[in-house]
C-alpha cells in the first residue's frame, strides 16, 4: 500500500469535472474533424504502446475520463480492464454514454487519486494513464504518482505528456511567453512542456527503466506515450 499519512498533492484542474460538463467532455472529443482525428491517432499511439508493453491481459486505465480508449483496449478478447479517474462524474458519464458492448468490457471502475490509489500491490499488469502527467508541474510530484503507478503494476506503466523537441513545443513556448506579456506573469497554469532529459530522470528516480516511446507526429507534435518497465 502506499505510505499512511502523507497527503496527495493538489491540482484543482482535477476539481471541475461535475455530471454536465462530463457530459460536455465525451460530446466535445466525439465532434469535430480535428478532435476526432486527434482522438484516432492517440488511440493508434496507444494501441502501439500496449503491443510494445507485450500486450498486457490486465490494465488500469487512469484516468478514464469518459472512456475514450475503452473499445481499443477491449480489442484483446482476454484483457481484464479496470478503469478509475479522480471524477466520479467522468466514469459515470462513460460508463453512461458508451455503447453497452463496450462497457461490457470494464471488470470494475473506481473513483481515486493516482497520487494515491489504495488499491494492492501488483494489482494490474500495466498501468495505462493518458492525459495526466502534463499537468503535473513539479517534479516531486511526478515521481510520487509514478512510484504509486510502479506499486500497483506487476508489469508496466504507460504514460503521455508533453516532451521538448519539437515544432509544437517550440511554438508553444512562444506563445506562452506572447500570453505572459499581455496578461501577467503570474497567471496560472496547467498543462507543461517537459524536456525530454527532465521526464526521463523522473522515470528513473520512480523506479521504471524505458522499452520505448511512440510519438503523435515525430519532429512536429508535443505529444508522446513512453512505456516503461516496472523494476521489482
């Protein structure tokens, strides 16, 4: 179990998710030329990424969100699929508006902090979260939600974020700077660009050795699946 009396970090980006606006997020992802094929090529970095982690039989999807991935990790007839996020909203909100041969699939869904889970050691073979870690500013943090994905996998943890190296990350800091200028310095923010030496180091330091990596568009786009290796 993870260590008793240590308080996860807060992010209040994890705080907005009531039933309407979970609602709004499924519609908003399945609407649009540009989202859906966004969502496309993440599902095929995914599917790619769950190959490279040797096809896992069970897995953790966290967070879930609305279940954006649900039907490709369904494509292994034998997999076991658990899904949690910090938002019971989100779950429900998926487990509601996906198509009921897909929910079929899902063995049991949790409501969690992934700083934090509570669930056993080894509980899964693969720990499979999208979307979380660019928003995890400090490095501290990162490596705490990563040691606490180590515990709970037997096997293998996959993770996307935003790495350096690349046309959208350099246009990104562009603009960033652009932004700070005309509203503040000091406006928050929730979404990172991590060097890629940075994130590695944090793997490391969590206890995960790198199999590899697929890109969303090598050279061009920010995002990045790294699979990594739970070292027992």
């Amino acid at each position: 179990m993870a260590d008793e009396g240590i308080t996860p970090p807060h992010y209040e980006f994890s705080e907005k998710y009531d039933i309407e606006h979970a609602r709004k997020y499924f519609h908003k992802h399945n609407t649009g030329f540009w989202r859906r094929l966004s969502t496309w090529r993440e599902i095929g970095m995914a599917r790619k990424a769950l190959v490279m982690a040797g096809r896992p039989r069970s897995v953790l999807d966290l967070p879930c969100g609305t279940g954006r991935f649900w039907a490709m990790l369904a494509e292994e007839p034998n997999r076991t699929i658990y899904v949690a996020d910090n938002s019971q909203s989100m779950v429900d909100a998926g487990l509601e508006l996906r198509p009921r041969e897909v929910v079929a699939h899902i063995e049991k869904s949790f409501c969690l902090s992934a700083f934090d889970t509570g669930l056993p050691d080894n509980f899964v073979e693969c720990v499979f979260s999208i979307r979380l870690m660019h928003h995890i500013e400090k490095s501290e943090d990162r490596i705490a939600m990563l040691k606490e994905f180590a515990r709970i996998s037997s096997g293998t943890v996959i993770v996307s974020l935003w790495v350096d190296g690349n046309f959208r990350a350099w246009r990104n800091e562009v603009n960033d700077a652009r932004k700070a200028r005309i509203r503040g310095a000091d406006r928050p923010r929730d979404r990172f660009v991590f060097k890629r030496a940075d994130i590695e180091r944090d793997f490391a330091a969590a206890g995960l050795e790198l199999i590899g990596h697929v890109d969303f568009i090598k050279y061009w786009d920010k995002w990045r699946a790294y699979v990594l290796r739970v070292k027992k």
